[in-house]
C-alpha cells in the first residue's frame, strides 16, 4: 500500500496575505499542486485568519478534485464551517487560539465524551473524521471509543530525533500504529516530516494511510521546483 500525500498550504496563504494582494493564487497553487501529483489537499484555519481564511475553505471546495482535508480545534464557527463545506475529511487538533502551530494531541480520555458528541455530528453528514495524537497507546486505544474513523498522530517528536537515532525516533509510533490496526482505526501522520526523514517513517508503518505536509514541503520547494519536490515525495512513498 503506498501512502497519500495531502499537502498543507497554510503556508502559501500566508506568503500571499504579507503582501495583501493575491499573489501566491491560493485557488490557482492547490490546481497545481493536484496536477503535479498530490493526492490531496489539506488546510488550517485558525480563529484569527492568519493564513487560511474561511474564504479560503469555501472557494477551495470548487477546485480541489482529489481529497480535501479540513483541520483544527473544532469550536463552533469552525464545526459550522466543516459542516458547509463537506470536505473529504476532518481533523480535529486540539489548538489554543493563539497557537504557533500543533504541538501536541488530544487527551481522548479527558475529552471523551466531547470527541465523541462531535465527532458523532461530522460523521453523520458522511464526513471522515481524524483525531491529532500523540503516540501513545492509552490515548490510541481510548480514541478508537470516540468512534473516529482515524487518527493523525503528531510526528514533531519523531523529526527532533530522527538524524540521531531513527530506530529510536520511531518505536513509540510503531507501537502506536500497531494499536491502532489492531482496532481498525486508520492512521495518517503529519508535522515536520520532510524529504529527509519521510521514508523511513513510511516503510516502518506499513498501513500509514496519508501524510499531511506543508511547512517542510515548501522550504524545499523553494529551491527544488514545487513540482519536482510533490514527484520526489511520491517517489519516496511508493517506493520504499
């Protein structure tokens, strides 16, 4: 099974709102990024706008033909902004408001019963819903309660140590997604995962369903060619 990549254009938004024109053309850029291979697309609104705007989301609906992927802490303008759009699937990230950016999973036992009220409310409109985990089975198993259909564990841990010890960077992320397997839960991962650590985490998940990449992906892109880096990253997730 090769894995799918989805990729982020948080990024790409907030280039083109620097200069408050629209030059990187979000609509325009996640066409391409499509064409260019990827097998989906996946977005980020925060409460501030900061980058993806809920504009954003609604126009991208229109142009985004393969899978569309919405992510973030599900207060109520962002449930109701889901609910509009239908994506392919949901991912829910437990963000505080004024968040840099993801930095750690939810704790499905603590919110048990408010991921599985939610999660409940997406599903029953045929959307795919996601869960953002860290790896840890206790969390992994309580989340498989929440009746999610996968769960996306946050892989920044696994990046920090991956040049010193790759083995060790990444058993905590077997265990978890053998967890997850054994209770029919599909996993995707994403955060700080690149061309350098990408494949090994891939051929040591076997059943890894998507990764989600943005902030790494256009770092490289920026000196290899947006379209040479999207065959570089299928390369290396088919071909392990």
């Amino acid at each position: 099974m090769s894995t799918h990549l989805s990729v982020n254009i948080n990024k790409w938004a907030t280039l083109r709102n620097a200069r408050g024109t629209n030059r990187p053309d979000l609509l325009q850029t996640a066409k391409d990024i499509q064409d260019f291979g990827a097998a989906g697309i996946t977005v980020h609104p925060r409460p501030d706008e900061r980058h993806i705007k809920y504009r954003d989301a609604r126009a991208l609906k229109e142009v985004v033909h393969t899978e569309y992927n919405i992510e973030g802490n599900p207060i109520n303008r962002f449930i109701d902004l889901v609910l509009e759009i239908k994506p392919t699937q949901v991912t829910l990230v437990p963000d505080e408001p004024d968040a840099l950016t993801s930095d750690s999973g939810w704790d499905t036992i603590s919110h048990q019963d408010f991921l599985k009220k939610t999660i409940k409310i997406f599903k029953e409109e045929g959307i795919r819903t996601s869960i953002f985990l860290n790896p840890d089975i206790e969390m992994v198993k309580a989340a498989a309660d929440t009746g999610t259909d996968r769960i996306e564990l946050y892989t920044e841990p696994y990046a920090a140590q991956y040049e010193e010890n790759p083995t060790e960077a990444i058993v905590a992320f077997v265990s978890a997604a053998e967890e997850a397997e054994k209770l029919g839960i599909g996993l995707n991962a994403g955060h700080d995962l690149n061309l350098d650590n990408i494949a090994f985490f891939a051929a040591s998940i076997p059943s890894l369903k998507e990764v989600s990449i943005g902030h790494a992906l256009i770092c490289e892109s920026i000196y290899l060619g947006l379209e040479n880096v999207i065959q570089m990253y299928n390369h290396k997730l088919k071909n392990y």
